[in-house]
C-alpha cells in the first residue's frame, strides 16, 4: 500500500478533526458546503476525514487568517489541480538577502529618475555609500 493511499484513507470522525485543526463542526461542514473540502461518508452517513482532508483544512484555515477569502481558496485549489503555481503572494517564496539588497539598490538608483523622489531614498542611501 503506498503513501499517497494511506492518505486518502477516510480515518477520522468530525470530533477528531475539530481537536486537531481546531475548527468548528459548523466551520468544517460549511468548507465541505462550498465544495472545498470533500469527506467520505461512513455506513451510518458519518463524515470520515483522511490525512489530506485534515492537511486542506489547515490550510484552509491559514489562508483565511492570511486575509483569503473563499473564492481565493477555490482558485488556488483550482490551480494546483490543473498543475499551475498560484501566484497569490501568501504562495510566493521568501527573497534571499542578495535578492533584497538588490531590489533595494535599484530602488535607490531609479528613485531620482522622472523628476520623483522617492521617500525612501534618504533612508536606502546610507546602505550603499
């Protein structure tokens, strides 16, 4: 049995999920209203949740403290389904500390250009003399 199985299984009961992503029943039941989550169903129609349904509502939940809304989080699962990278910001990685020194130094070497000053310039000159 492979990994990728084994976290599709449908293991865990609603109260499970509510401890773990700390989530309410109401918040979890209305994702899987709006069709962002989608949990298997157990003989008695019991939601069972799998490994990857729990790691989604996380995320879920990190987006929406991030400022997310719910049509932002279909687009990104969307994406990701159809293989593409989302380019929302929260997505994006981290610059490198060259890769900021040099944003920051063409900031400063453009701020004078097209008769603008830009009002950080006084503060990035004193990095670069």
């Amino acid at each position: 049995m492979g990994d990728q199985v084994r976290r599709n299984m449908p293991l865990f009961p609603m109260g499970i999920v509510m401890q773990l992503t700390e989530l309410s029943a109401r918040q979890i039941r209305y994702y899987e209203e709006n069709k962002l989550i989608t949990p298997a169903r157990s003989e008695g129609n019991r939601r069972l949740f799998s490994f990857n349904d729990v790691d989604r509502l996380l995320e879920i939940k990190s987006l929406l403290e991030r400022g997310v809304n719910l049509a932002g989080i279909r687009e990104v699962f969307e994406m990701r389904e159809r293989g593409m990278q989302p380019l929302h910001p929260y997505y994006r990685k981290e610059p490198t500390e060259a890769e900021l020194h040099n944003h920051l130094k063409k900031e400063l070497y453009q701020a004078g250009r097209y008769g603008k000053a830009s009002l950080i310039q006084g503060e990035l000159s004193r990095f670069f003399n």
